[in-house]
C-alpha cells in the first residue's frame, strides 16, 4: 500500500502560504505579458501535450488598450478557480462519483494552476480532463465521450488536454485525500471514548459530517498546505463542534501519542485553526457572481469576442429597427 510519508505528495505538492503567492503571481504576470506580445492569452494545445500561442503581433499593445483588453488581477483568477472547483463537485455529484475521485480531480485542478494562469488556459476544460485524468488513476473508467456528452461539452477537447494536465502534474498521479485518514481516527476515537451503542451511532454521524466537512476543506488551498492526516483532523474537529461528542484536546493527546507524532498539540492546534479558517472564508460563487470576471477572460482569450460582440448587438438594433419599421 502507497505511504503518503514517502510520496511525491509529501515531497513536491506541499507549499508554504508564500510558496503560493508567488507561483500565482507568476502565472499571472506571464500571462499579461503574453496579453501585451499577442494581443490575446490563449494557449493552442495539442493531443500531444505540445502548446503555442497565437502569432506575435506588432501592434498588440495598442490594440489591447483600443478594445479594453485587461488581463485578469490574481484575487479575480482565484474567484474562477473557485466558482471551477465547485463545479467539479457538481460534476462528481452528477456521476455519483466516489469522494476520491472528486478529490483526486480537485488536486490535480489546483495543481495545474500553479503551473498556468486561467487566461492561457480554460478553467472549464481543464476541469473537465482533471475529472477524466482521476476517474483513469482511480480505476473508475469513464470514457471522455460519455463525460463530454452528459455535460454537453466537446470530448475531443478533454484527450487534446490529457497530456498537457499530465505533465503539469510531472505525472505525479498518486495523491492523499483525507478520507481514509478519517476512518482510521474515528477507529481510534471510538476506543478514546469506549463508546457504547447509543455513542457509536453519535461517532457514525459525527464521522459522516467529517466527510462533508472535508469536501468543504477540498475546496480551499489546504490540501497544498497540509498533510491529509491534518485535514481529516481538521474536519473532525469541525464536526465534533456540531455534535459535541468528546473532549477534542485531550483526543488529539491521544492520537499523537498513539502514532508519536513529533508535533506538538499547540503546533497542531495552529495549524488546525488555520485550515478552519480557510473554511470560513470559502463562499459559494453563481454565474451572475462571475459574469464580469468571465467577460474579462474572454476578452483576453479571444481577441475577436469583443469584436464579435458589437456585431451581434449592431445585428440585434438592425432586427429592432425593421421590427418597427
């Protein structure tokens, strides 16, 4: 069995706050020189995982100021990842996906974009291949047509970004979620406690919003900042605040002296505190929430689309004027 203590995981995926910052920053900052050189953000991707942008133009800096191209700020590239992550848990939710899946997709999506800004690439399709990739390491086979078409999305697009998702993640396919984990210290608890039968049915429904409370962690930049083992004590602690079922300090005590943890509970604490404050912050974005930002991206994107845009609404004022006529 896979060990999280030796894994890629471990030793490539974890970052420091700052560790983010700044490969969001540069993803961002490539991508609005790329806005100045092009005219446009847009990467061309194919099957092979090879890419291009489009052709340099000489102009490009003028024409981006004349139509009012801006490139996305990074706190509004955030809300896109964001309102995308949701999303893969709708999609997860629609194929009654394991919560491992979902899981493996939501980190290989926030994974490639430490790697790439949403202006070179689509959110919406890279979302798409990131469930497609974990359905395929998790051995719960979908096909892409089967996953394009329930969601009426083009699935030749989802195989032109296999490659390019996999070696933005250095193919480093196997992942921690914090769901077995879950299991193993509600084991360990349900022995903390001694519980009775009246209190075993209370640690099964303290361990299943856990399980909610995790797909909520999933969401956040945790899972690039703690191990699984914290995430799934962090869900823990979020749930036993529901249900009030045991001392959770002297738990933790417990736990760590059981598996001689080389934190120290204070150290723990913090960083449990941390990822509940993550939590907190986490707020559910509509498509009226992100219209402008999405109007932003497609002008990067594209460079035709705010020219497209004025002929639709010159067409649409044409059609007004011969209905009245």
């Amino acid at each position: 069995m896979a060990d999280f203590l030796t894994s890629t995981h471990r030793a490539k995926w974890i970052f420091s706050p700052q560790d983010l910052k700044e490969k969001y920053k540069a993803a961002n900052q490539r991508a609005r020189q790329a806005l100045e050189k092009y005219g446009a953000t847009r990467m061309e991707v194919d099957v092979d995982g090879s890419w291009s942008y489009p052709e340099p133009q000489p102009d490009a800096k003028e024409i981006v100021e004349k139509h009012s191209r801006k490139p996305l700020k990074i706190e509004e590239e955030q809300l896109l990842r964001t309102f995308y992550e949701f999303k893969i848990q709708d999609v997860c939710d629609a194929f009654k996906f394991p919560r491992k899946i979902q899981a493996t997709a939501l980190i290989y999506f926030k994974r490639f974009y430490l790697q790439w800004s949403v202006m070179e690439h689509h959110p919406k399709d890279i979302m798409l291949t990131c469930i497609y990739a974990a359905c395929k390491a998790e051995e719960n086979h979908v096909s892409a047509e089967e996953l394009g078409k329930a969601i009426e999305q083009d699935h030749q697009m989802i195989l032109n970004n296999e490659m390019l998702v996999l070696q933005s993640l250095g193919f480093d396919l196997i992942v921690y979620a914090p769901y077995r984990a879950l299991e193993g210290f509600v084991s360990v608890m349900e022995e903390f406690i001694e519980a009775n039968d009246e209190q075993l049915q209370m640690l099964q429904d303290m361990h299943e919003t856990a399980k909610v409370e995790s797909d909520k962690i999933m969401l956040t930049d945790a899972s690039l900042l703690f191990p699984p083992g914290q995430l799934a004590l962090a869900a823990l602690y979020r749930a036993n605040e529901v249900h009030g079922l045991l001392d959770f300090e002297r738990c933790l005590g417990s736990l760590l002296s059981r598996q001689q943890d080389t934190h120290s509970i204070s150290e723990l604490t913090v960083s449990l505190n941390t990822i509940c404050s993550l939590v907190s912050k986490l707020v559910t974005l509509t498509a009226t929430d992100m219209k402008h930002v999405d109007r932003k991206l497609k002008l990067c994107r594209d460079p035709s689309s705010h020219d497209k845009s004025k002929k639709r609404k010159h067409r649409s004022k044409e059609s007004s004027n011969e209905f009245h006529a």
